[in-house]
C-alpha cells in the first residue's frame, strides 16, 4: 500500500477531467496509468494538457471513489519534460 508516500511519475498526459476544484490528469507511463490530481492552485500555475510528457511528485491519495491517484502540493512539482506534437495536415 502507498497511499501517504511521495512518489515521482513521468507519463504523457492522455486524458483530463476536470471536476469541481480540480483536474483528474491521466498519465501513461512504462507501468501503466496513473492519475494526478491538479487543484485550481497547482492546475492555475502549472497548466497541462493532452500529449504533454510531464515530471509530477507529489502524495499518493486515496478519492471517495476509491482510486489512487497523486496529488502534487505545490506548482514547481509538475514540470514538462515534452511538448505535445504538432499534428500536420
């Protein structure tokens, strides 16, 4: 169980939900999927969006719905590490 631990992820965001004072962020990394969850704060300053690859390090939460996700405190523990790709036509 990780639930309380601080721990790092680096994934391509591939889907975002936005809820009441948040974002749910979806990560795809080489273990799978994560999510993060980015309050108005962190998502305000540290704004992401689909195709980015991002560093996130933040607690492990557990969410009424009983899913885990990673809850950054702070703006400067999400950065990106990768751009989306520009798609061409």
């Amino acid at each position: 169980n990780q639930r309380g631990e601080i721990v790092r992820v680096v994934g391509e965001v591939v889907a975002i939900e936005k809820i009441s004072s948040a974002q749910d962020v979806l990560l795809r990394d080489e273990s799978g999927a994560q999510f993060v969850r980015l309050w108005r704060v962190v998502a305000e300053r540290a704004p992401v969006e689909v195709g980015m690859t991002i560093d996130v390090v933040g607690r492990v939460r557990l969410s009424r719905q009983r899913r885990l996700f990673i809850e950054p405190a702070l703006p400067q523990d999400v950065s990106v590490v990768r751009l989306p790709e520009k798609q061409t036509s």
